[in-house]
C-alpha cells in the first residue's frame, strides 16, 4: 500500500521549519557543536543541540513540565499538520493515528529523577518529574494538545526506529477509517547517552562526523524532531501535497543483526528488497561509525551506481529522529530535484557521493536506509509523481 | 451479517489464531503453574528483595524468583551478562518454541514500559560515586528495550523484525493488539508478541512518590483499596492465522477477536474520572469483534487498586456490561507494567482452557461507588466463552482485547 505524505515538520540543530533546514544544508552549513559536561564526569563531549530560536510554538499550557523532547516533538508534529493544511477537530481527530519513535527518551528528567534517588534516598523522589520519564511521555502530550483520541503508539529502538514507526503506520492505515497517521520521531541529548556511546567507542570528541571514512573516528550525538503526516493515497488531493504527490511506496520490515559484522547482510537484503525499482538516490545513516561500513558494502554491491547523500556531518545522529529526518531529507531532494552536499567525507570512496549541491532532474525515487547502533535495521521507498 | 471489522472499522479477511504461549511470572513459570496458583488464589506478593526500599512507604512485590530465573541460564560469558529481563524473555519463548516448534514469525511485537532499567542504573550509580565501571559496556549494551527481545529470539534463532511499543501500562495489550490487527487485516501470516518487564528501583520509587503503590494488601475494587504493588514477568503468545494454522495441524489454544484502543487526555496519570477512555477501549473491542457486549463472559481488569484507576475502569465496565463476573489478577501477582497486558491474556486464556472464574484477593467489600460482580478472593467454575482483558497506562492509554474459546 502506498501512503502519501500530506506534510511535514522539522525541528533540528540547523532551526526549525522544513524549507529554513533544507536551505541551510543546500549552502553546505553544519550545525555548531556545543561542548556538555557533568560534575560528576571527567570528560567533556561536543554534541549539536537545537537553538531555543527554533522553539517557536512550543508554548503551550501542556508543555510547561515537560522535557525538550516533547517540546520538541510538538513544534514539529504542529508544523507537519500545518504544513498540510490540516487542522484537527472533534471529528477527525479520533480518524487520526499517532505513532512516535523513540530511542533514550526523556533521558534528562530520568537522570535528575534518579539522581535525586542515588544523592538523598527514595524519600525525595519528585513525583512531578517521574511521569516525564516515562517513554510515552511525548506522544502523550501531543496527543492532548492535537485532541486525539484514537490509536497512539510509542516504539522505542534504535536508529531505524524512525522508518519502523513508519512501516507501522502503513499497517495501520490499512484500516480505512483512518484518514491520516501522524508519525514522529524525537530525541534529546544529554552527558549520560554520549557517556555510554563513548563506552562502545561510537562517539568522537569533537567535530567532524566523517561519513564512510575508514577509519571510524565516530559520531557525534544532536537531537530534535520529525513528523510526518500520512495520508491514504486515493484520498489525498494534489493540492493538499502541493505537487507531485510523494508517496512512501513500500516500508520494507527490516530486521535485527546479532554482530556489527552480520549488519550488512541485513542492509543488503533491504536494499536487494526495495530495489527492485529504478532507484536515483540512497538517503544514507551513515554516521562515522561502523554502520558507514555495512552500508557502503551493500550499496556497493545491489546499487554502486545510485547517487548517496547522508546529512549526518550537518545535523549529527539523533538517534529516535534521525529516520524521520532522513524520510525528510528523501522527499525534499525528489520535490526540489536537488541534494545537498555531503560534507567531510574521504575523496577515495567508491560511492557516489557529491561535495557539492547536485542537479537531480528527473529523480523520481530514493531508497531511506537505516543501520541503528544497537542491531536494528530498516528501510523504506519513496517517490515522486 | 456483518463482516467483522477491526478496532475502527476495517474489513477482516482472517480469523486470529494463539497457537501457542509462555509465560513467567510471580505466579509460576509457566502456564501449568500460573494455573494452579489461579486456581489456589495464590498470594504471590512479598517484601522487595532486589534493592532497598526502607525510605518507600511501600515494600512489596510480586518478583520473580532469581534462583529459578537464572538457574539454567548456563556458564557462557554471554548468558551471564544478559539482564533479568532477557533471561524472562527466553523463558516465555521456550515454552512457545516447546509447543510450536515449527512457528516462524514474520514479525515481532513486544511491549515494556523499562527495558534493561536496572542496568542503567547501576551505570548511573557507579558513575556518580566514581565506583567501579569495569561492567559498564556490559550494563550500556543491555539496557535498550528491543534487547531482551533480540536475546531471546536469538536464543531460539528466531530473526524476525521486532516492533517495541511502550505505552506505558498499556503495552501489553496494545502489542498483542496490534499483532492480531496484522495477522486480521492479511499482511502477516504470523506474528509473536506480548510484554515484558524487571522491577527496578527507579520505577519502583517513581510509583511510590506519587503515592500510587500502597503499604497494604492490593484491593482491587475494595471499598477500603489504597494502591498497587508492582509486579514482573513476560508473556508471550504466538498469533496466527487460523486457516493457515489449521492447515499445518497446529493446536488452536484460543482465538483474538477484538482489540480496542483509545487516548483520554485527561492528565499524565490519571485517567478522565468519567471513565470515557476505558469506556473507549471496551466498546471499540466489542465492536471490532461484532458481538454484543452481553457476550462477554469476563472481564480480567486492568484494577491496579488505585483509587483512581478503579474507579473509572469500573465505570467503564459497569455502563457497557451488565453484571459480568470482573477480577483483577494483579492482587495476587502485582503489577508488572508492560508485561501485565500479556500475562493477563494468558491469565484469560486459562480460564477459557480451563473453564474457570480467576480471583480478584484481598477483598472485602466493594466501592460503594461502584456495581461490579467481583470474583471475590476464590476462583470459580464457570461456562466461559469470551473473555475481555483490560490494561490502562500513563498518558491516557487504554486498550482491550477480546479473547475466544475456540470451536472449530
């Protein structure tokens, strides 16, 4: 079944606002890194936060409390619904899903939370931060301040949990009572993840992310959110698209590895499965760490020639977002029939990578792949026309 | 007649088949054993044993026994380091694979609400007194929420895609849910799912600050009720469709034949005291399953034994069934969060295996607010034939599931 996609929302370390990021990565910029410590930490660790000037929106009663992941989540699940013009009553709201992904959630009320446990005992736990720990903590918030009244979902994985709340949408709008499924993938940063990705050797300590790079110096965490509203096809207006409908042709299940070394075979088994189409460009995971490998190997092998942009260097890996930023990324490049360079990557590569902004007249399809760190992987087809 | 329909209206094109389950639990390992505590309305709720709590007003459990839990993991390195949560995991599996070795399922859905929490908060705490971090990548490396479900499907070299849903205490169920929509709607053949969860201190505490957890017995319904306990476990039941089941000649346990979900937005959580959103849930399962509500035979409750929740669950179940026998389970087991939705569709399935009434303990008198037939303290023969199992999280998740004996 293929699902139109009716909007979208982006809030990144770049801003917020769809066309606003995607011209700023069209000029080759990168987000700036800011170094985050912890009293009780001997390292330091550069990350890419979202400026609070691409909060706008993100004022509402429900979200006094909460955690940036949620405002987050809001700024762009609102601007995805905007975006297509559509605005939730009574009516549709129950017709419409809500489905987030999500990788460490809230992990900064967790910290403050269990901090106050581990400093001064059970007794002075905050019952007004627990609730905000708990993973279903954003989509509860947006779902309150849209109205919605009907399915909600929050699936927690790695990085290809982004494009798994994707295939799950399609298995939910298969129900035809359901007009749209708003998906949404966010995260935040904080000291304690880049502490524990440092422990595995997948963080580097300052900028660059350098993409398909042999030597795999590593990633460097950020954070923000995707949305994107999906629409039934038969149902969804050219207008309402602004264009060309894009549609996500075929969610492909993914599946799980056990070892680093087994994650290119399922890469290469997702790519042989989604392409069986003429496929004109690969929105890449790659991030500077292993993943760079499994998926330079199978594009390599089932698509040497497709043309392969990855946006990590810009915007860094944010884990619970990144697929939602990645599906993002695919539709502007076929809607804009352009993509944006990819920065810092090695000149000897056998991909085709472009250091420069490249023409893609009559792109009609790109395949999103996605390696999570933590033995996920997953992609999806999407086209133009 | 009219063709069933899904949760919200979707034509069906297969009926759902529980070919096989696994379970373990406060109540047993296993489903002989979670029978006959049922049946023996076994009290399976002790004094926390896995870290302290003499600053929390509460200081029970339902926990499952380390000394079984870990007894067969055996001597690999491997084995050693994988968190309790996987070793539940394994568990549940095994007894599925036992029953249906030959299910192969095209897709995984799990519900947890906490992962490999405990994990993280040994890393946290070792970092934060400078103490030793020697097992950190270790705690790092099993600490995400798909793990266990990759362990134990790993362990069984199952390699199926897994899809993990944490709606809090809604998970369960929505995972099983969500499963039985898919194999219903004709896009998958066979799927695995059900829930998870390991008591850790942090949640532990976090139920215990807002006062939701009690230092008493868990009342579900009573009229003196003050709390829940908190429990753990896994369950998992194999979904598939019934014809393709029936054509392999595997054993039909029982049949999904409805799902309900709905969001009150209410408060984070609390649930709308109407008891609009349980209410939700119900009827859209009823409705999903095409069947009157005055089919319904029992209802397993969510019943946590707060004030709140019980209340407007009770409500719910009042206004749309009439008289129905009600227990909640978790007064024997406390409640295990994601894996609660799980356990108590295998809880449900028993008493439609097996023809009996679960009881709600601990019970003395009703809510005054309330007109429930309360499975009180003992099960019960009874003539079941479908059965609903309710489960209400944090956020204003609801979600129910309707459950059939099954007649060729």
């Amino acid at each position: 079944m293929s699902l139109a996609i009716a909007g979208m929302g982006w809030v990144t370390p770049l801003g917020s606002g769809i066309d606003s990021v995607w011209e700023e990565l069209l000029d080759g910029h990168e987000a700036s890194a800011t170094t985050i410590s912890e009293k009780f930490g001997d390292r330091s660790y550069s990350v890419f936060r979202v400026p609070e000037s691409a909060m706008a929106g993100s004022a509402h009663p429900r979200l006094r409390r909460a955690s940036v992941i949620s405002r987050f989540a809001a700024v762009a699940g609102l601007d995805a619904l905007r975006g297509a013009g559509v605005e939730l009553g009574s009516q549709n709201a129950e017709r419409t899903a809500l489905i987030f992904a999500i990788s460490n959630g809230g992990v900064i009320y967790t910290k403050r939370f269990y901090s106050d446990i581990v400093d001064a005992g059970a007794q002075s736990a905050s019952p007004l931060l627990f609730p905000e720990t708990v993973y279903n903590a954003p989509a509860s918030h947006l779902a309150a301040i849209l109205g919605i009244t009907g399915a909600s979902y929050t699936l927690v994985g790695d990085g290809a949990v982004g494009l798994a709340a994707i295939k799950m949408a399609e298995d939910l709008m298969a129900n035809e009572t359901l007009d749209h499924c708003l998906v949404v993938g966010t995260e935040e940063v904080d000291w304690l993840v880049c502490d524990a990705y440092r422990r595995w050797r997948l963080v580097r300590t300052a900028p660059p992310i350098e993409p398909f790079s042999e030597q795999q110096r590593g990633m460097l965490l950020s954070e923000g959110a995707g949305a994107i509203l999906l629409a039934r096809l038969p149902r969804h207006s050219l207008a309402e698209a602004g264009g060309s409908p894009l549609t996500i042709e075929c969610a492909h299940p993914g599946g799980c590895f056990t070892k680093r070394a087994e994650a290119a075979r399922i890469v290469k088994r997702i790519l042989t499965d989604l392409g069986q189409r003429e496929i004109d460009l690969v929105i890449s995971s790659a991030n500077g760490t292993f993943v760079d490998q499994a998926e330079c190997s199978a594009l390599e092998q089932i698509i040497p020639e497709t043309l392969v942009y990855t946006a990590k260097p810009a915007l860094g890996e944010s884990i619970g977002a990144a697929g939602l930023w990645q599906v993002i990324l695919a539709a502007k490049a076929l809607r804009c029939a352009e993509l944006p360079p990819v920065l810092h990557a090695p000149a000897a590569i056998t991909l085709r990578l472009s250091s420069s902004r490249t023409s893609l007249s009559e792109a009609q399809r790109a395949i999103v792949l996605s390696c999570g760190l933590n033995q996920q992987a997953a992609g999806l087809r999407l086209a133009i026309g | 007649m009219v063709e069933p329909s899904n949760a919200n209206g979707r034509k069906a094109t297969a009926r759902v088949a529980v070919v096989a389950a696994g379970v373990v639990s406060p109540l047993g390992f296993g489903l002989n054993e979670t029978r006959n505590s049922l049946r023996k309305s076994r009290d399976c709720v002790g004094p926390v044993t896995r870290f302290s709590v003499a600053q929390c007003r509460c200081k029970t459990a339902g926990q499952v026994s380390d000394d079984r839990l870990l007894a067969n993991r055996g001597e690999a390195p491997r084995s050693q380091r994988l968190h309790r949560a996987s070793h539940m995991m394994i568990q549940a599996l095994k007894e599925v694979v036992a029953q249906a070795p030959q299910f192969e399922p095209d897709l995984t859905v799990i519900g947890t609400t906490s992962g490999g929490m405990s994990y993280g908060e040994h890393y946290y705490r070792s970092l934060r007194q400078a103490a030793d971090l020697r097992h950190a990548p270790t705690w790092i490396a099993n600490y995400p929420a798909q793990k266990p479900v990759m362990d134990a499907q790993e362990f069984f070299g199952i390699a199926s895609p897994c899809q993990v849903i944490a709606n809090a205490c809604a998970s369960g169920t929505n995972a099983i849910g969500h499963a039985f929509e898919c194999v219903r709607s004709g896009r998958y053949e066979r799927v695995l799912a059900g829930g998870y969860d390991a008591i850790s201190e942090l949640v532990f505490t976090g139920f215990d600050s807002l006062q939701a957890s009690t230092p008493e017995k868990c009342r579900p319904f009573d009229r003196n009720r003050s709390g829940m306990v908190l429990g753990e476990g896994a369950a998992l039941l194999a979904l598939e469709n019934l014809d393709g089941a029936h054509k392999r000649g595997a054993p039909i346990l029982a049949e999904i034949i409805g799902y309900g979900i709905s969001t009150d937005n209410f408060h984070i959580t609390q649930p709308d005291p109407s008891g609009v959103g349980p209410r939700q849930a119900m009827e859209r399962a009823v409705e999903s399953a095409d069947i009157l509500a005055g089919e319904v035979d029992y209802v397993n409750a969510h019943g946590t034994a707060t004030v709140f929740n019980d209340a407007a669950e009770g409500k719910g179940i009042q206004t749309l069934f009439n008289g129905v026998p009600v227990s909640s389970t978790k007064s024997m087991m406390g409640h295990s969060l994601g894996a609660a939705g799980a356990i108590e569709a295998i809880v449900c399935l028993l008493a439609l295996q097996h023809q009996f009434l679960p009881p709600n303990i601990n019970f003395a008198a009703l809510d005054d607010d309330l007109n429930l037939n309360i499975v009180a303290n003992d099960a019960r023969p009874a003539v079941l034939r479908t059965v609903l199992s309710n489960s209400f999280g944090f956020g204003g998740t609801n979600a129910s599931i309707l459950i059939r004996k099954f007649e060729a």
